[in-house]
C-alpha cells in the first residue's frame, strides 16, 4: 500500500509535538516557490524559527504562510551580507541553503526540501521528522563497533553481547540523515530505467554510520549539530555558471564523514521518514550530473584515501586541509576542482566573519 502524506488535519490530531529544542534549532529552507507546504507542517514547525534562502529571480515574492517566525534571504541579501565572498554561495541550485546555516545562530540546523511532506508510520501515524532528528542528536553515536540491533541508545534497544564496554560511551552525534518514502533519491540513470518506481519500505532503524565508511548525503531530509560540523556543511559551488548539479548534498556528505571520523564524531542514518512528492525530470537532471557521474569514479577514493593531520584539531582546519588536498589531487580531472578548492576556503572566510564568538547579528527580513 502507497504511503499518503498525512493532511494537515489528521498530523495536527495525530501528534501533539513536544517541540523541544525550540529556541535551540533553526529550520532551513531553500526555495523558488511559495512555501504552501509549511501548512502540511504547521503542527510541528510553527514553534521554530525558519531561515528561508530564496533561489533564482531575487525580485520574485516567496508567500509564507501567516503566524511562522522567519528570515527570508534572496540572492541581493547574499551579495550584500557577503560582499566578494558571495561568489562561494551557488546560484539556481539548492547548494543556496548552506548560507542559512552560515547565518543560523541556533546550535541545531533542520533542513528540508519544499517538496517534502508528512510521512505515515505503518500505522498510519503522522511522523514528526523534526523530533526524530532531535532524538538521533541528542543520542550518542556508536561508529566504532557496529552494533546489530542498529542505535543502542533508542528505545526498546541496547548493545549486544560481545560489544566493548570500553565503547559503549559513544560519541557525541553531529549529523542526522532521514530517508523518504514515495519517490527515492535516484540518479538520473536510475531514475530513467525506473521511471515508476516508489519506496513504500518503512524501516524502524537508525544506525551509526561506521568509521572509515562514506555515504551519499542527501540533503532534503537532514538535521546537525551547527556547533560541532557547521563549518563543513559546506554544499559546495553548483549550479548555474558551474558544469555540475546535483552533487551539492554528497561533496558536503563526503567532507562531513571524513571530518567527523577524524575529530571523532557520530553519523547517524535511517529515520525519520518524509513523503517526498515529487519528481525531477531524469533528462534535466542528467545534464547536471553526467560529469559527476563519471567524475565521482575518482572523488570517492580521493575521500576513502586520505588521512587529516593530528594538527587538525578543529572542523575549519579540518576543511581547509581538504580544500588544499582537493586542489591538488583533484584538479588534474578538471579545472572546476581548482575553483572548488578556492571556494571551501572562501566559505570557511565567511563563516568565521559571520560567526565570531558570542555574535549576535541578524540579517535578512523578518517575517
């Protein structure tokens, strides 16, 4: 049975959320719609301060709907607070939303696609994504021993015989990746040989994702900690006037994993689950990603090869060591990484301008 979204009607009278974390976590989203869709999540967003980041045409209106507390940042509102250093923000590409956690002042970063609705459980409960998120960054992660019952800190679960007490302490979690039911994140090739398929599988799992492992973030349905990763969660320089898309969300996995496997940091994937409505076209979305394709052929091994410094001992030393790696070991494939390299340490600039300690700013128009 196909997964509905929930209405707004049954989410508000199946869950009564406990908005934790309210003054605590921003909730980022990159748009060129007006964002109706925040109806469907009125019952659980309402409480929390949205940072919308306006892709495209800066003199479009983006409508919100009434009673939200939002920022909302268009293309003009980049260049002006960034000045030069606006070049690192990619334009007609979802990459945009990184620049809401470089103004986010909150500890905790959601982000999430307009696209993305309310799940059901098999039971057929509304799913709060939100308050899942919490609960995985808020448990330690385990990515040293893998541990076969999944999370051992989630309910109804525990470590296993045979797992080191040593490690049963865990790590502290910095990213939380949720899945989707109805439309999969495919590549276009996937896409095109399985035009009609849907993931209706709902699995009850969350798992540390295991030291020495990548995997392919995807940004629709995430959730970190600012404090420990923001720095890193950087979606690199896509979209238009750039000779690839669709990889903004990845390149910031794979820098984000070998980041926290080096400081010693948990990734955690599997729930919750959004219903993602909608989707992109496999032909459009071949002409951004057929140079990733056969490029990320060489970028993966670059990420499972290399080995940070013990002097790196913060996420922007980390980062920028990367960039320094990138441009000389990846832009023999293409002069684009050399333009990559520069942006990651344009990005690690702006973010320390905009994060100075015990900063206050506020930018952009309040809603």
């Amino acid at each position: 049975m196909m997964n509905e979204p929930a209405s707004p009607t049954e989410a508000a009278i199946a869950v009564t959320p406990e908005h934790r974390l309210k003054d605590e976590l921003d909730i980022v989203i990159p748009t060129i719609r007006n964002l109706d869709f925040l109806e469907l999540w009125r019952p659980f967003f309402q409480p929390y301060h949205l940072i919308i980041v306006q892709d495209g045409d800066p003199s479009r209106t983006i409508k919100v709907p009434n009673g939200f507390d939002y920022e909302l940042y268009n293309r003009n509102d980049i260049n002006r607070i960034l000045g030069p250093r606006a070049s690192c923000i990619s334009f007609k590409d979802s990459a945009c939303r990184c620049f809401g956690y470089m103004v986010s002042r909150k500890k905790y970063i959601f982000t999430i696609d307009d696209d993305c609705f309310v799940a059901k459980d098999p039971t057929g409960k509304a799913i709060n994504a939100l308050e899942q998120h919490i609960k995985n960054l808020l448990s330690p992660s385990a990515p040293f021993f893998f541990n076969t019952l999944y999370d051992p800190f989630a309910d109804g679960a525990d470590f296993v015989r045979g797992y080191p007490f040593s490690l049963r302490e865990g790590v502290p979690t910095a990213v939380s990746h949720g899945l989707w039911l109805n439309i999969p994140d495919y590549d276009a090739p996937t896409q095109l040989v399985k035009p009609l398929e849907r993931n209706t599988r709902y699995v009850d799992a969350v798992l540390s994702i295991p030291k020495g492992t990548l995997f392919p973030m995807c940004g629709m349905n995430l959730a970190f900690d600012r404090h420990l990763i923001g720095p890193a969660m950087y979606f690199g320089l896509m979209g238009e006037g750039q000779p690839i898309g669709r990889y903004d969300d990845m390149w910031a996995g794979w820098c984000i994993k070998v980041i926290c496997d080096h400081l010693g940091l948990g990734v955690k994937t599997g729930l919750p689950y959004i219903y993602h409505s909608k989707a992109s076209n496999p032909f459009v979305n071949l002409r951004k990603e057929y140079k990733g394709i056969y490029w990320q052929e060489e970028i993966i091994p670059f990420f499972q090869q290399i080995v940070l410094p013990k002097d790196c001992t913060t996420v922007q030393k980390c980062y920028v060591h990367l960039a320094k790696q990138v441009k000389e070991k990846l832009a023999r494939i293409d002069p684009y990484f050399d333009k990559l390299a520069e942006a990651m340490v344009t990005w690690i600039q702006a973010w320390d301008e905009l994060n100075p300690s015990a900063a206050a700013l506020s930018n952009g128009k309040k809603g």
